[in-house]
C-alpha cells in the first residue's frame, strides 16, 4: 500500500517476494532490519499481518518504533500501551516474540502511526500528533487509546475524518 491510499487496505504480497509468508527479520536479532515495518505494512496483505500478530511479531520491533517512528522512550511506549514492562523488556533481551496481544497492540501503532502520516505529510507531525492530548479522547493522546480496539477505532475514525473532509 502507498502511504498515500487513504482506503486502509493492503495489497496481496508480491508474488515470488521472497519476505512473504517470512517471519519479521528472520535474521538472529528479529526485528532489527531497516524494513521490517515497511514489510509488514505494505507488502503483507491483512491475512498475513493477521498471522504474523498471531505468531507474535519480534520484540525487538517495539525498540524501532519508539525510538525510530515515535521519537519516545521505550517505556513511553509501553506505558501508554499498557504492555507490562519488566515482561517486554526481558522479550526483547532475548530476542523473544511478543504475545498474539502484545503483537496487535503494536501493529495498531504501526496502522495509526502510517495513517497519520497521510493525514499530515510528515512523519514528525504524525509522531508528534499520536502523542498530543485530543479533546475528542477524552483529553488522552491518540497512543494512550491503542491500548483497545475501541480506542483503535476512536482514532482511525478521527483521522479518516481529516481525509475526507469531515468536521468534528
């Protein structure tokens, strides 16, 4: 999917794309090649990022995503994600899986994180967004509510207003 389709779908994995089907960064520390998350958003279609949640995605990937997509601290991230700390953080030191749950809650930062980027045109913009208070969350940022599908849906609604056009 191009950054630029607001549809929210994905296209089916390149036929002969030696990544489909592969677990994120097959290497020996899983999570840590430049484009796994671009891998997982673009190239995978939603059933097999529907399998990658399920197997659990590397922990390593939540280190990139708060320190590389949010500009936050790791324990930001976990905190706002309600994701047990001590627990990530020794998945991480290992370089373990995350849990089918832990897993969806940081594939819905990577949805939000890469439809914020369409809505603002600036992936700075988007980061600093996801962390701001919304008066339509009930004074929460957009990445406290991840935590839910609930909040998930509050915020992408949010976003695909600003898309088309919609007031509040």
């Amino acid at each position: 999917m191009s950054l630029n389709q607001p549809s929210g779908r994905h296209p089916a994995a390149r036929p002969g794309d030696a990544r489909a089907g592969k677990a994120l960064a097959g290497s020996g520390r899983p999570g840590a090649h430049a484009d796994d998350i671009e891998t997982f958003l673009v190239r995978f279609d939603p059933l097999e990022q529907r399998r990658q949640i399920r197997e659990g995605i590397e922990a390593a990937i939540i280190e990139r995503v708060a320190k590389d997509l949010l500009h936050v601290p790791v324990q930001t991230l976990l905190a706002s994600l309600n994701l047990p700390s001590s627990t990530i953080l020794r998945k991480m030191a290992r370089a373990e899986r995350l849990s089918p749950a832990e897993s969806d809650r940081v594939a819905r930062v990577l949805y939000v994180r890469q439809l914020a980027v369409e809505v603002f045109e600036d992936p700075a913009l988007a980061a600093e967004w996801m962390q701001r208070s919304n008066a339509e969350l009930g004074g929460l940022s957009p990445l406290e509510v991840l935590d839910s599908q609930p909040g998930y849906d509050r915020v992408r609604e949010i976003l695909l207003r600003v898309i088309h056009g919609v007031s509040a």
